[in-house]
C-alpha cells in the first residue's frame, strides 16, 4: 500500500518506515525542513521525502495526495509543557489535525491511522489494568488533545467515510529515541547512567509506568492498516508497570554499577500508575508485546555505546 507517515524522520516514525519497508509497503515521509532522516533510512530510494509545515495546508496536501493510509505521528507539544500553553495545544495539534483530515477525505485517502497516549487520556486510574473502557479524565492538556482528535476522527468516519484506528501508546523505547528531546524515561536515565552522569526524578521513584519496546510497538501500527472491526481504539503496551526506581535498579544490573540519582519534588499532573489492559488489541487486533524489559533494555543500550558520538 502507499503509506504516508507525518512525523516519520522522528523515533516512532522512523521504525515504521522500517516496518513498512520490511513489509512491501510503499513509504512517503512528511517532516520539518532540516530534519535528517537516520543513517540506515537516509540512502534508501523507496523513501519519497516532503518537507513541511504541518499547519501549511498547501505543504501536507502534496504529501497526502496519491496516499491510501496515512500515519499521523505529529504532535507539536509534549505533556509535561502542553499545561503552560493549552491555546497553542489547540492550535497546532487539533486544527492541524482538522485540516488534515479535510485534505484526506477530499483526496481518497482509505485509512488514517492515529497515534494516541495512553500515558494521558486516562487520568486518574480507578482500576487497574486500565482498559480502553475507562474513563477519560486527562491532567494534561495533551491528554485532551489526543481525545479530541480521536472524536474528530469518528466523526470523519460516521460522515464522510474516512476509516480509522487509534492507538493509544504507552511509554514506547528503544534504540535511536533522542534523549534530547527530554522525553522518555528510559531512553533519558540510560543515556546518562551510561555517561555517569546524575538522574534527576520527579517525585520518589514510586511513580509506575508502562513500557513498550519500540518494535512491539510498530507491529501494532502494521497490523492496523487491515484492521476490519467495530473497534477503533486499542491500548498498546506490555500490560505491566515499572517504577522508576524499578527502571534504574535494572540498568544498575545491565551496567553491573550504581548509578547516581537525585530525587527532585513531586509534579501534580503524574498519576501514581499507569498500566494498559492489552487484552482488547491480543483478542481483536492478533497483536502482542514479544520483547521483554530486560532484552529491549539491552538492545538499547548496546545501540546507545555504538552511537555515543552521535547527536541524541
């Protein structure tokens, strides 16, 4: 198929890219301008590359033309600073949005397929595992973006026809994630415990998360492009939850040394926990986490000491 992956030269969607390589799929990437796409994607000739403005109607039209499933990847905010400007969350994130699914059912695009969080749209647990059931009382406003989105997205199906799927992330990981960027615990504490560097945590280490490799997670993303049934929404995670103290007494085993930590006052939007029911995505879209904590940690790593001097 021909598939268009809007933020596709970052983390998530550069694995995709691979992913859908791997698999026959026909790839177009729309990203900023500048952005380089990583070395093993960068010489691949089946990659069709645009550069773009996501808000630029014009820019991401010639993207989406001539594509029958797009990937939405993008999301110009991140949750832990979408609270200190909700107005711009608004404005480039769900308007963005609008447009682009204006620009997909005008130009006969069969499928969009959305990347959710379910780190935020929840809220507040009341019970655990958190299924897609739950209700939706996010803390963020990143959390309100993406299920906004995701209505806006049963709305273009019931009126226009537009299918969908969305996937609600948990924390994904893995090799190539930017530890620049500041997001993603995983990715950020090996980075500097492989440098000797100090851990800074929010809060004393209880907070539980749920963590996903990043090629269980595209896995999921290439099993919903055929995805037929009424269900629309699906967590995916590994249906388990880590502590952060849990995260660095494993890396302390891997690296076979303690690493130095600095506990740092509470957040009020982080939840104690949050860990994903995955039954609904194991019955209905035959998808599964396969990698454990313990091997995509050491995958990860290994990546992180072949790339040292690299740009992260």
């Amino acid at each position: 198929m021909k598939c268009l992956i809007l933020g596709g030269a970052g983390f998530i969607g550069s694995h995709l890219a691979q992913g859908l390589l791997a698999e026959g799929h026909q790839v177009r990437i729309f990203d900023r301008p500048n952005l380089l796409l990583p070395a093993e994607l960068r010489a691949d000739p089946r990659i069709e590359w645009f550069e773009g403005d996501f808000l630029n109607q014009d820019e991401l039209a010639l993207a989406v033309v001539g594509s029958e499933v797009v990937f939405h990847l993008v999301s110009a905010t991140l949750p832990k600073s979408s609270n200190d400007n909700p107005v711009y969350d608004v404005e480039s994130n769900i308007i963005g949005t609008l447009r682009l699914l204006d620009i997909a059912r005008l130009n006969g695009v069969r499928r969009v397929i959305f990347a959710s969080s379910g780190g935020t749209v929840y809220g507040l647990p009341q019970s655990l595992p958190i299924a897609e059931s739950h209700p939706t009382q996010p803390l963020v406003s990143y959390g309100i973006a993406k299920l906004a989105i995701e209505k806006y997205l049963h709305m273009y199906q019931e009126l226009h026809g537009l299918e969908y799927c969305v996937l609600r992330l948990a924390n994904p990981f893995g090799e190539r994630q930017r530890v620049s960027a500041a997001q993603g615990a995983v990715a950020v504490f090996l980075h500097r415990a492989l440098h000797g560097e100090t851990i800074h945590i929010w809060g004393d280490g209880s907070v539980r998360r749920d963590y996903i490799y990043i090629k269980d997670a595209i896995s999921a993303f290439i099993k919903a492009m055929s995805w037929q049934g009424s269900q629309r929404v699906f967590n995916i995670g590994s249906g388990q939850g880590l502590s952060l103290n849990d995260i660095l007494a494993a890396m302390e085993k891997l690296l076979g040394r303690p690493v130095t930590r600095s506990y740092e006052p509470a957040r009020n939007f982080d939840v104690p926990v949050n860990v994903l029911d995955i039954s609904c995505a194991r019955q209905q879209l035959g998808w599964a986490p396969e990698v454990s904590f313990h091997d995509a940690l050491v995958n990860t790593l290994a990546w992180m000491r072949e790339n040292q001097h690299a740009e992260l």
